[in-house]
C-alpha cells in the first residue's frame, strides 16, 4: 500500500512537533515543516505527525 502526505502548508504554524515525531520525513525549514516524500511505501511515523500536528494540517491518504 502506498500513502499520500498532503499537507496544507498556509495552515502550518511552525511548531515542529511533526519533525520531532517523525524526524524521517519531517523537516523545519524556515518557519515551516516539509514532508521529505510525499508519497511513501511504509507509512512509517508519518501518521503521529499527522495525529500530533495542533492544526490538523497533516493528512495522509491512500495513493
Ligand atoms: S506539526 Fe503541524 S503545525 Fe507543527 S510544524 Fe508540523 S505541520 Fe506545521
């Protein structure tokens, strides 16, 4: 199975929780965070990032 990360980058305020999470795929660049894929194989931590993000701007779907 194969997962699509969305993320509604506007909405993203910066906090870092989805790279502290899940540090594989997740990075801060400036003040936003940035999947490093945004398709994946093995969904990984990718969904606590998206569980953990305050804004809810994380989704992960099926590819
Ligand atoms: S957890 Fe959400 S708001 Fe925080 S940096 Fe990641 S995407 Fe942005």
């Amino acid at each position: 199975m194969a997962y699509k990360i969305v993320q509604k980058r506007d909405e993203c305020i910066g906090c870092g929780a989805c790279a502290s999470v899940c540090p594989d795929n997740w990075e801060m660049k400036g003040d936003k965070s940035f999947p490093k894929q945004e398709q994946v194989d093995d969904i990984g931590c990718n969904q606590q990032a998206a569980d953990v993000c305050p804004v809810q701007c994380i989704k992960i779907e099926e590819a």
